[in-house]
C-alpha cells in the first residue's frame, strides 16, 4: 500500500472486530494509514449478569471499543447506537448512516462481516456485513441521499470491501500478523465484559461474576493460546508466515462488485490463484 488509506471497519458489536482483524488494523495504523471502527449496535445485550441495565452494558461496551482502538492505533470509534439483536428491522437506517460515514470520511476500504457466510447464525452480523457491502457500492451516486452532500461531504466511493475470515469464499487476501499479534491480544483483553461471559471456555466452572485472581489470570493466558491458534492455522496458507489473518476482498464499483472476471473463471472450473499478502 504505497497510498495513504482511510479505513472503515464495520462492527455489528464492540467487539466484533479485535477477534478476526484487530492484527491486521494494527498493522495498517502502525504503517500510517487512519483506521476507524463503525459499530452498528450499543451491544447492550452481550452479558449473561442480571445486575446490570442494559445503558450500564451499553457505557461498559463502548469504552472497551475505545481502549480497543487504542490499542491498535485507530481513532475514537463511531457509535451508530441501533438496538442490539434487532439489526435487521433497521437495515434501510443503518445503510443510509455508514454511506454518509463512508463519504464523511472518504473511506478507501471497507472491513467488515461475510454476509453470505454459511453458518452465520447472528442477524446483526449478517446485516452489518450486508449494509456496510451495499453501503460501499451505492455511495457514489449522488441522488441517492443527496442530504448528504453539504459541508464538503461528497458521493465518494470506497475501493474494496474486505471480509473477515470465517468467510464463504477462499480468502484471497493473508496478512501477517507477527509483529502486531501482541497488539491484537491486548485489544481484545479490553473487551473484558465478554471475555469474563466466555470464561468457562478457557477456565472450566468459572463463574464470570465472581472470577478469582487466579482464574482471571487464567483467562486471559487461555485468551491469548486461543487468539494465537486461529492466526497460526490461517498462516499456513501462506508459506513463511508464523502469524496471520485472512479476508476476502471485492473491488467496488457503482452499484456492484467487479468481480466478473473472477465469477466467469470459478463457474468454468479455472483454480483460485494463491491469496495475496495483504
């Protein structure tokens, strides 16, 4: 990436990101590109405790989103405050928000959920990856939400949508984490809140609302093992690599992905060349 690039991760949730992208933001802050993070939901439903409210949840959730950026190098988060769980009764609001974002910022890349991704249970993961995809391909044409246009905001279009593995297609796109993978561990430390939700994976029996010192210690040794597993079974795709994470990327055009070429040579049976290092 010889170009300066504005990048738009866009989350369902706060933590959506810092598990399968955080090694590669990181990256691309620390080699001086501006990484924001657009989170679709408040994520007020993420816990299984009962002695907490949903705008206690909501609070908790973004400012682990903000230490999480910080961690990375990206600038503060974008909250867009829809209701978590329920992504999907506001598709039209929420694509019409991230395409004025996507202009504001004049965002080059779009990193984001697989919407097509087999198995994707979640329907603000799937609507997220959906509306940020579509959001990326419409923005460019200035009738649509032609508000938008003041104040120097312009119908821009981003360059590429990037989809974070687990992914539907074969990943085209690996890139090595090594030298940020720490950082990756320490932004999703900051999501605390879900990691202590998630404690009986790595600590069998824990209580999330009463961990001990030493369970919590525990769990955040068994957080990292599990982050570097994922990122070595995804660097064996690329030959050298010790540390990785992957994506499918489309180029974008006005209304579409210019992917025909690729489309034409999958149907005749023509093999996926290698994945690019990202």
């Amino acid at each position: 990436m010889s170009e300066t690039l504005r990048i738009a991760a866009v989350y369902a949730h706060p933590d959506d990101g810092e598990f399968f992208a955080a090694g590669t933001l990181a990256k691309w802050a620390a080699a001086g590109h501006t990484v924001y993070a657009l989170c679709a939901t408040r994520g007020d439903l993420g816990s299984k405790r009962r002695d907490v409210t949903r705008d206690e949840l909501a609070t908790t959730r973004a400012a682990e989103l903000g230490e999480a950026m910080k961690q990375i190098g990206g600038e503060a988060p974008i909250l867009l405050g829809f209701p978590d769980g329920f992504l999907r009764d506001h598709t039209a609001a929420l694509r019409e928000r991230l395409i004025y974002w996507f202009r504001r910022l004049r965002i080059n890349r779009v990193v984001t959920f697989d919407p097509w991704k087999h198995y994707e249970i979640h329907p603000d993961h799937i609507e997220a990856g959906r509306m940020a995809s579509e959001a990326a391909v419409f923005s460019c044409f200035p009738l649509l939400h032609p508000e938008h246009l003041t104040d120097g905001v312009d119908a821009v279009q981003p360059q590429e949508v990037w989809y974070m593995m687990p992914t539907e297609h074969r990943p085209n796109r690996v890139v090595d984490i090594a030298a940020t993978f720490q950082k990756k561990v320490e932004s999703v430390l900051c999501h605390s809140s879900q990691i202590e939700m998630l404690a009986d994976w790595f600590v069998k029996g824990a209580n999330p609302q009463a961990l001990s010192p030493d369970q919590r210690a525990q769990l955040q040794q068994g957080t990292e093992s599990f982050l570097e597993g994922m990122a070595r079974g995804v660097a064996g795709m690329a030959p050298g690599l010790e540390l990785a994470e992957a994506f499918f990327a489309q180029p974008v055009g006005p209304g579409h992905f210019q992917n025909y070429q690729e489309l034409f040579m999958e149907a005749a049976g023509v093999p996926p060349a290698p994945p690019q290092l990202g």
